[in-house]
C-alpha cells in the first residue's frame, strides 16, 4: 500500500480509546510541512551531566549564517518566484556561508548542519537531515563541502540528493562539543524550499530540451482549448506559479490532504496525490466542482481568469474548498501546482471525450421512438471537450518505456479506487493499449477510444443497437505548441491512426488486458452516409444546417429524416430539446434552418447546442444516425493598452470595453482583469449591463520586468458565461 | 478509475447546494443490493392511451411462478445456506417453473421473466435483465429456454451469464400485450440470489479441482496458524458462511462501503473491496482494528471464535463496526465474506512478517549505546506473524501468468493509494519481483523480503549499521493443508530459495520496477556467528536460553554479549523491558536463566518475550546481533463430549474445563463455544477465577446433520488471552 497512514478517518467508536490509542505499538506518519518539532539550542550528550551552556572556552560560537540568496536562485532557476527565501532545486549545489567569531579549524572544529522538515523529523525517512564539516566529515544523502574559507566565514556547499523529499526545510547550524551540540537559533530568513529539477538528468522529472522546460516548467501563462473540435476556441490562463504566496498555497494544499512528506520526493505520489487534492471529494481538497448553472455561493467556473486568485483564496479562508471548477478550472490550477513544484506539465483538451461509466468502451445514446435523445436511459456520455494535464516524470515503478508524458485528470468524473483522482497513467501506454499498469489506464483509454453506439427503442422499451460511429470518440487532442500560442494536435501520441494495422494491435492488446470486447452484431449496411454541418455563429444569430448526404449505392435511396436540437451542457448533458424536425429526401443533401428565437430562451452554460440526426432509408429497412454540436460565439470583449508602448516603471493604463449586443439585461456581472507578472487580478461587478448599453474598466499597471506579458480579461454573468480574451505586449526599457 | 462514484464525500459546502445538485448533468451510481426500483404491475406503452387493467380478455394472466428452490440448490452446490430462497451460480442452468391458467402458447403468448437488482435497474449496467419466451424470444446476456410444457406450467430454463453482478436480484414474471406489460407483484419469496461459480470453467473464480473447491470454498472450519516460527500453533476458526443470516450480511457489508452493483460480476474488484470494507478505517466497514491491549468497549479480537458473531453484531447494530479485531480476526471474517460469495480463499499466516513503513525493503532496528532497542528511533516492525488471505481469481486486467492465487490483506496497516487495504495482488508476480501491476505488490513484496538492519547508536547519537540478517523476514508462509488439520509450508510460492539465481533474478526485477537497492557498505566480518535457542514453555515456567556460539576463525574471539529480554506485541512492537545482562565468553555458549517472576509482571496480551543479543568481538572490533521471540503457552482449556458418540437428532452433552493454575485472579473471563453447523456461538462469563479454581461449561446441542463436526472453545481475559481448543467428532446415524 502506499504509505498514507494519516489520512485514516476512524469511526467515531463507542469506547472512550482515540485512533492514536488502538494503535498504541503501531505507528504514525508525518504528514504536514508545517508543523515543526522542537530543535533546543542546547542538546547535551546524555551520556554526560552537562555543566549548562555558559563559561565554555572551547565552543565555536556561530555568530550568524545565511544563504546567498540571489546568486543561489539565479543558478538553479528559480529567482522568477516572488519570495524573498531561498528556493533550490534537487542534486544542485547550492552555497550557505557560517559565520564564526574566529577562523574555522578543519581539524579541530565539528560543525554539523541539519536540515528538518515536519514534526517528527527522522533520518530513516528523510525528514531530518545532517551534514558534517571539519574534523568528522559526515555525508548522509545530502553532500556538503566547504568551498572557502575567508577570515572568519566559511562558505559551505550543499547538494541534497536527486529524490529528496520537496518542501520547505528548517535550516540549523550547530557546534559539536565535548558537552554537547550548540545549534543556531530557529529562523525563518534561513529556511530553504527545495524543489523537483527537470535541468538534472538524475531528477526524475528531467526534460533534455531547454525549449522545453521553458515551456512547461517556466511560462506562467497558457492557452487552454475549448468550443468544437472543427472550430476551436480559447481562453487564456494565467498559471501564476511565480506569484507571491503560491508556492506556500501549494504546500498547503499537501499539508491540508495529509500527503505524507515521506512521499513527497516521489513525483509519482506526488502528481496522483495532487489529482486527488485539487477536487474537494473525499478530502480537504482545493476546489468545489458544480455543474449545475448556479453558482450564486460561489464564482462561477466560466468566470476566472487564473489559478493564483483561487489558490490565494483557498489559503486565505483557512483551506476551505474554493467554489465552483469545471475541468478547465482544475486543469489550469493543477498545471500551476505542478510547474510551481517544478514538475513539468502541460493542459490537454479530448474533443468529444467519452465519459464512460460502465468501463465497457461504448458510450451508450438512446433514441426514443421519436428520434429524440431518451435522456433517462443514456447513462453515459460525451463531453463536447474535456481538459486534463499531462506531466513528464520517469515512472520508477513501470517498465522504461512507460516513463514520459503522463496523463493526469483532476476533475472528478469517476473515483479511482475509491477517491476521485485519476492518473498518472503513461500516454505511450494508452497507444499501445497496454493497460494493466497504474493508475486508471483503462478510463483515460476509454476517454479517447470509445465507440458510440445508437440504441433506438421501440414503443415498448425493447432496445436495439441501429448505429455503431467508431470515429466520433477522441476526434483530435490539442495542447499549446510550445513558445506559441496556437495549438500542437498531439492525436497521434494517444492513438494509432485509424484503421491501421497498429492499431488494432492494440485494440487487441487492450482486449486482453481486460478491456471489453466491441462485440456488436453486424448492422445492415444502411448504404448512404450523411454529415450534418453548420456555420460558425454568434450567440444571437440564425443557424443554417446542412445535412450532407452520400448515396453510396447505385440505387435510389430514399432517406426519412428526424432532426432534434437541443442545449447542451459542455459535459454533453442535454437540457431542453427546442427542435424537432422530420424530413425526407432522395437527394444530396438537406437544410435545417435554426432561428435564434428558437434557442436563445434555453441556453444553458457555454452555448452549446446539440443536433441529433436520425435516419432511415426505407429501400434498405436500415437505420443510420449523427450528433453535431454547435458552439455560437459570444460577443466580443475589447482589451486596449491606451498610453503607447509599456514601459518598465512607467504607468501603463488598459482598457477593457464591451457592449452588451442583446435584447435582455445582463445582470451580477463579474469582469476579471489579470496578468502574471503585471498585477493581482482585479474583479470589478456590474449589477447590470442594460440592452445596447456599454462598459469600460480602466486598470492601471506598473510593469516590473522586461519582456513579453500577457493580460487576460473575462467577463462572465448568468445568461452569457465566459466571454474572454487576451492582449500580449513587450515591455521594454524606458 | 473504478467507478465508485456514491462513495464521495462532499465537504459542507457554503451554498445550499446538495451534492447531487451540483452533479446536475452528471450521473448517479447505483450501489446497494437492498434499495429496491418500483416495478408496477401494468406499464403501458407510452404511445397509447392504456384502457387500464381490467376487462381485458387477451391477457394471458399468470397464476403464479415459482423455483425449484431444493433441486436447483444442490445442482448448483448452495444446499448447504442456511436460506429459504433459491441461491444459483453463475454460468449454470437453473429452472423456474410458470403456472398460467390455460395452456401457453408458444406462436402467440409474449411471456418476458425480468431479474432486477438495486433501486435504478438499467440494462447496459446489468442490474436489469429480461428474457423472452414464445412469439418474441429474446436473450440478453442471460440465457433463457422453454425446457418443458406440462398442461397450464411452463418450466424455464434460465442461465445467468458467466460474469454478471452476484447479489440477490428480485424476479418478475411478465406478459406483454398490445397494451403494455403485466408483471407479477413483488414476492420476496421468489428473489434469487447468484452467486461466484469455483465449478465452472468460463467463470473468474473457476478451479478444477474438487478436493480444491470443497476446502476454499465449502469448508466451513479452519485452522489458523500464530505463535511463532519454530513452534507454529494455532487456533480453529469458524468460518461458518453458510450460517444464517451470513449471505444477507456479506451483501450488507457491501451495500454499506457503497459497492456500485456495476463491479460486483468482477471477483478482483469484490476482492478489493473486500479488503477495504473489513477495516472500519475510511468506510462504514466491519471491525474496528484495535491493538491496545484495552479492550474494555467491545471483545478482545483473542476472545472471538468465529465469523458469523460477528457478522449477524454488525447488522444486527445498524451497520456499526464491531469492537475488535486484529490480524487474524480481520483474515478470518474475511475468508468468510469469499467463501460465501462464492471466491475460493485461504487464510495465509507469515512469521516475521516485515511492516515497513519507508518501503525500502529495510527494517530497521536502532539499539542504544546499551544494546537495549531504542523505541523511538526503531519505526519499522516485524510482526512475529501476520495474517492475511488468498483468493484464486483469474485477473482479467492483467498478463494471464498472474492468475491463481492473490493475497488480499485487510488488516489496516497501511494505506493503499489512500484507502486501509491490500491486494489482490498476485502470488507468482510476487515471486518473481514484477511489482509494477496492481495492487500493492511492493509492500507485501516488502513483508516476506526485507532485511533486518541492525543500527547502534553511540553516545552523541550517531548511527552506525552493525549487522544485517537477511534471512530472517518472511522466514515461512503457511496455510491449512487441504483434508487436514496441519500446515502446508508454501514459502517456495512467494521466494525462490535464498541464495539461488533465481532468488537474485527476481530481486534484480523488483530493483528495476521501483524498490530501492539494497545498498550497504560491506561490513567487517565478525568471523563469529551465534543464535538464541530457547525451550518452549508454559507461561509461568522459568526460561533457560542458550546463546550457541560459532567461531568460524582458526583464532580466539572473545565475544561480549549484552542480552536484552523485553515483553512484546504479537505486532513487534516491545512494551517493558524486564532484563538487561552482559556477558562475555571465549567459550561455545552461553546461558541465561529468566525466571518466571521477571516477565510475569509485565506480559502483554499473546505472551511473547523477545530476546535481542547484541554481541562484540574483541580481537576483530567487529559487532553481530540477533532476535528471538519466545511465546509462552497458555494452560490447557479442555472440551469432552459426555453423552458417548454423538448421534443425528440426540442430545449431546459438551463440557468445557478450565483450571486457573497461577497464583493471581483471573477476571472478567470470557468463554465462547462454538460449532458451525451445530450451535450458534455460547459466549460464558465468569467475573474471576481464583488461583486454583476450575470452572466447567456444559453446553447440549442437537447435531442436525451427518459427517465430521468440529467443536471449538476460546477462554480469554485481560490476564490471559486465547486459551483455546477444539474437538473433532463424527455424527452418525441414530
């Protein structure tokens, strides 16, 4: 089992014993970064009755000592994180310099320096750890080395090892005596954060490619996909993994889901621990998901900009759960906890993801008697797009060629062996179908390989399968192409092309590892094809649907269709049905046509709308069916930088401007403004933006460093969600 | 992720939002057996407007159904549930017979038989299956037949298919007409239970043997194997699942961990959370684990006999976990809740079973300056045995050479990926070091492989390695041999012999799936070896140790010997330390006397004294230590059957004698008796027996079928736990 001791929720039991008690001779596990043991200033050697600290000539005061901070940070990279302490990353030297009274005596004096972190600091479990300089030369897991010694200071050089525990570590300097050990007083200035190290081949997250790491350990702000998978859209996200205050919130998060530290050098518990935590299901985890449309405790999903506001409030309000996510949300949050650790990652988004809950690769729609979508009886379904992370680590536990990308999915879909987390789980083992290795390897293969089947039933319930379409599911995987902000389709890394002959060797290997046999019956060839297409379209406007038809015979085929549209949630949950056609032609194609009138009243969400077409060609007796998702586009929101070119120092004023185009009242309108780098994000409320009506929020900023930035602004209320973009500029040197 | 949805726990949210509705657009799992669907008696078809029940002469009503409840009981080897209702295996023919009030008519009538299990049937999840009989035959994944017509009754044939959902299911009959349905009412006396099928090769859990399936699957007595590893003793233990009420509790337990229906065909996911469900951490489960020592709240986990107590307390007390249990408590009941499921399991007992809680495969064993064991810094433990199970499923989701037996564990030592569990995790891949399949092959990987590494700390508390015994963990594995009452030795299924290629081989793999190398510097040959030989006495007896002592030089060595004797928890964990001796010697051994007035006073619960020698040769300045555990025997409990042999149907007497032999009380004794399949367990109290007393319990019991019984008592109290004993005895014809 893996070693989470602390997360035990005993029953209440009706003897007066505590948990603690019934395992009296058993034993406990440290769990929180935060929580610190006492380290005395004075430990005498038991052996010996100490004379107390004072009239002790031959002790080596320690005046002071520090760590070069700057320097230090700049060589392991890490001087971008907003935190005057010193941050470094594994199996990289890095520098303290003691400062004595007198000159140092390599071989008389004996001064240790000890490293704890947690409440029950060990050496066995790398929670405790010491070095030694001077006569007794001691090296444990972490090398030290005196590099100078200049008058009475003594600057000392220390690596921790290549899989030590993460965190933030209480630095100690002590003086080893006849008596005893003197040790340094406790300080915060001298604590030492230490992070996972892709520059190190030996780090178990190590990326060979600088371009890379400056992507996906680096960039404090992404591109998160979204809309249809033949008209993607974005949205920009501010990871923010530099801010002030983050890097604290994110050992929080840990602390507050009793990670044992023991684990935390590992970043395999590590990621699937952090898929766990950031969903509030079963633990105190970061953020509430809701997919209900009300938001009203809480921000609404669509509404945020980035991942420091809701870590900073998570912190904040005493590691209360955060109100509302979507997947986005906790994918864009868990890309900030993982590069803020040093963890490279990245988000992802499936186009028609399969949330398949009976593990059977079929996703499952049934079609009443009309045509229409029974939704009481389609159990499963597909999300329009679905957003997830991918992490680069070795997975020491798995065969080589597993380690790499990892596919990791903090939203919490299906619970995975009991809590709600998914991943990691190796993308090179999804393409093979090798899927008896953890974690969750079968979900995330049936996230992207699903079949869907059309069920139809009859009037007297009795089912039966009229359409198998084997291509809908995981039309196309996207992330954002690395020092670009348009998107890499990286399909093939997940999949086989279709209809290869590799590809069926994994489907078969996927067969043997447990997964489902597709076992449908044959289906009479129906003969005939169609495709349903739409325009792209603003929220607002008429829709014209053209329904493509290919007759594949040399007969004449005569097609009965019925045509349903509906609203629909991003998660592919249908809500009204607003639309139900027939139609019947023998030629090529068919038009539907869909005023705004007809949908504008039942819009739900991100203004998806869902059109299912069923068909019959009565020469054949056989059945043939589609689904189209429509996304219309919102209103445009105008960001402008509005005093020239932005400066280091100097003022900058932005703009951001909107006119409501509809006929209806916007109301609790949130307006979010945000940059990494540039300033916290501001949220500005409209109680309502009348029809026609306009706003315009001025924000001003000081930029504090050269180079690209990016400003994002969203603005988001009840009846239109997510209305979003993004302005980059360069600052330069005044 | 496995789909165990209902098990979330929602934090209180700050909206007024339920979980469910923050779920909208999601999907709900169904996971318990006892919550029923409504199944009304007329369903019309929702197309035409029903003209109600009456008055309709086309109906074909049906008069009746019912089971062939003692005939399709012994084909399918369930005769033996003490239950009414009609139990089937999977994969297997049983039949029911339908009584109409006229003739059926195979051309014409529409007869559907419907089987539904949980309150949200549905047909892609398996908890709803129809089939069809005459005009309309229809099979789904269960097979159905007309096998006879006899006037007005039809008998069916139905077979459930080979991995459907196990549980009770409710049957109805219905007739479909042009207005709709007719289905008989519920009538609990017609529900049906399926159960796993050991008998039949397509089913997950088959074995081919039958001297196989009668031991691990219909056996309903055992024996369990403690004490420790040169003297095995053991306790009988009544499985007892076809007890009354034991099925119905076994779903229970599963309906109150929230097991979705949907997982329960599949035996490796039943077995895994069997494990979790056992424990009472982190779910509603079974017995809460205690290892205190004070067990004043509820029973001594010593003082049980049996599974079905314990299992009939916890419905009985609304699903609240039952106060205690320890390892063998937790495999017994465990064994229990397979067997009556139908998956062929065995308890397994393991001596010097390794807790190691780094999972580094070292246990480490820190001595003081003194030789003495330093409590605090000893973290890890080596159980003097643990016990656990197996199960033989075929794993589906992995390479098929990682079938047939799996431990399973349900003990709450440590979590497995954040739950209290263990397993299924198979044997071979055990042996073989292939630890990267699921589930926690590491850790148990870790209980029968780890090296002891002996620490000594000097006076400034500086830890050195002194020794390291790598043959001590894991020293045998065994189980009760099938048709008898010893053990089988089954080392040789978990290691390859210590010392082989093969042994190195598989070490080699378990390195290259994630285990740290065992990576010590080379110690200094002590050039002397030396063990600990003890006799094996009564509790209260004096002890005599030899310390024999190997000098493998052609030189003197002088050895200095310090002796530690300590009271210590079947877990490993030491309580007082009661004797404290050196000694030194150039001689071949060495003795040392403990009187029974040192330990005495200080004895924990199952007797144990350890003994650690920590030995220094002076010429060669090179240290060697070693452990040994001694368990006392308890006096004899005797069991007589008074009334000669015992006869079918006669009243037999059974006394049970018991003499308090020491020179203190015993108080608050407990005394159970118990016998599966002739007495429900008889629990006596005596509130104390004193120093010479005897107490004897007669119990009359009426043997109400033939063949080999057994009898077992158990006499517990704070001062002595488990004095047990158990009688065989054959009922014959009167």
């Amino acid at each position: 089992p893996n070693d989470l001791e602390a997360r035990n929720q005993f029953p209440a039991l009706p003897t007066g014993l505590s948990p603690c008690e019934l395992q009296r001779g058993r034993i406990s596990i440290d769990s929180s970064n935060s929580h610190e043991s006492k380290s005395p200033e004075f430990e005498a050697f038991y052996v010996l009755r100490p004379r107390g600290p004072s009239g002790e000539g031959k002790v080596l005061p320690i005046f002071a000592f520090m760590h070069a901070i700057l320097e230090n940070k700049k060589a392991h990279n890490t001087d971008k994180y907003k935190c005057s302490t010193l941050i470094v990353r594994r199996n990289k030297e890095f520098t303290i310099i003691i400062k004595l009274d007198r000159a140092f005596n390599a071989e008389q004096d004996d001064v240790q320096i000890e490293f704890m972190i947690g409440s029950l600091p060990n050496e066995n479990k790398g929670t405790y750890i010491t070095l030694s300089i001077g006569k007794r030369k001691h090296n444990g897991h972490w090398k030290g080395r005196v590099v100078e010694i200049q008058g009475h200071d003594v600057t000392v050089g220390i690596t921790p090892d290549a899989s030590c525990i993460i965190g933030r570590f209480r630095t100690f300097v002590a003086v080893m005596t006849d008596l005893g050990k003197w040790r340094t007083q406790r300080n915060v200035d001298t604590d030492l954060y230490v992070l996972f190290n892709p520059w190190d081949p030996a780090d178990q997250v190590y990326m060979d490619k600088e371009e890379d790491r400056q992507e996906y350990v680096m960039n404090d702000v992404g591109t998160i996909y979204n809309g249809e998978f033949n008209n993607i859209t974005s949205r920009s996200w501010n990871f923010g993994q530099f801010e002030e205050g983050v890097l604290d919130a994110c050992l929080m998060v840990m602390d507050a889901g009793k990670v044992p530290l023991l684990f935390r050098g590992n970043a395999t518990e590590v990621v699937r621990q952090g898929s766990a935590l950031l969903n509030a299901q079963d633990d105190d985890g970061l953020m509430v998901g809701n997919w209900s449309g009300d938001y009203s405790g809480g921000t609404a999903p669509t509404a945020w900009t980035g991942s420091p506001e809701i870590l900073l409030k998570y912190v904040k309000e005493g590691c209360d759960p955060v109100c509302f996510a979507q997947c986005w949300v906790f994918a864009g949050v868990l890309n900030t906890l993982m590069r803020c650790l040093g963890i490279p990652s990245r988000v992802i988004t499936n186009f028609f993801s399969a949330h398949d809950n009976t593990g059977n690769l079929k996703t499952d729609i049934v079609l009443d008697d009309d045509g229409k979508v029974d939704r009481s009886r389609t159990k499963d379904s597909v999300w329009n797009y679905h957003c997830w992370n991918e992490v680069y680590v070795k997975r020491l536990d798995l065969p080589e060629k597993y380690s790499g990308w990892q596919v990791v999915d903090s939203t919490p879909q299906e619970t995975s062996d009991g809590l709600y987390r998914c991943g990691p789980t190796s993308v090179n083992a999804i393409k093979e179908g090798e899927l008896s290795y953890p974690f969750d390897a079968k979900f995330v293969f049936a996230e992207v390989n699903s079949d869907v089947i059309y069920h139809k039933s009859d009037k007297s319930g009795k089912m039966e399968i009229i359409y198998v379409d084997s291509a809908y599911i995981g039309k196309i995987l996207v992330t954002k192409k690395k020092g670009s902000s348009t998107y890499e389709d990286i399909t093939s890394t997940y999949k086989y092309q279709e209809g290869s002959l590799k590809e069926r060797e994994a489907m078969q290997t996927a067969v043997r590892r447990g997964v489902s046999t597709k076992d449908y019956l044959p289906l009479t060839e129906a003969g005939v094809d169609f495709e349903l297409q739409a325009d792209t379209i603003k929220m607002g406007d008429n829709l014209k649907l053209t329904l493509n038809i290919k007759n594949q015979t040399s007969h004449t085929c005569t097609l009965s269709a019925t045509i349903t549209g509906c609203v629909v949630y991003y998660t592919g949950i249908t809500s009204t049905t607003f639309k139900h056609e027939n139609k019947s032609a023998i030629v090529e194609s068919l038009t539907i046509d869909v005023k705004a009138l007809e949908y504008m009243p039942y819009l739900v969400e991100q203004s998806n709308l869902l059109f299912v077409v069923y068909g019959h060609v009565e020469e054949r007796d056989a059945s043939l069916s589609s689904m189209r998702v429509v996304t219309l586009s919102p209103p445009e929101l105008a960001i402008k930088v509005m005093t020239g070119s932005p400066r280091l120092g100097k003022e900058v004023m932005i703009s951001v401007d909107f006119q409501n185009p509809y006929n209806f009242n916007l109301q609790n309108v949130q307006l979010r403004i945000d940059g990494p780098g540039l300033i916290p994000t501001k949220l500005k409320h409209y109680s309502q933006i009348l029809p026609g009506a306009s706003v315009k929020y001025k924000v001003s900023l000081f930029p504090q460093s050269l180079g690209k930035k990016v400003l994002m602004a969203c603005l988001d209320c009840p009846l239109l969600r997510q209305v979003t973009n993004q302005l980059e500029f360069e600052v330069v040197q005044d």
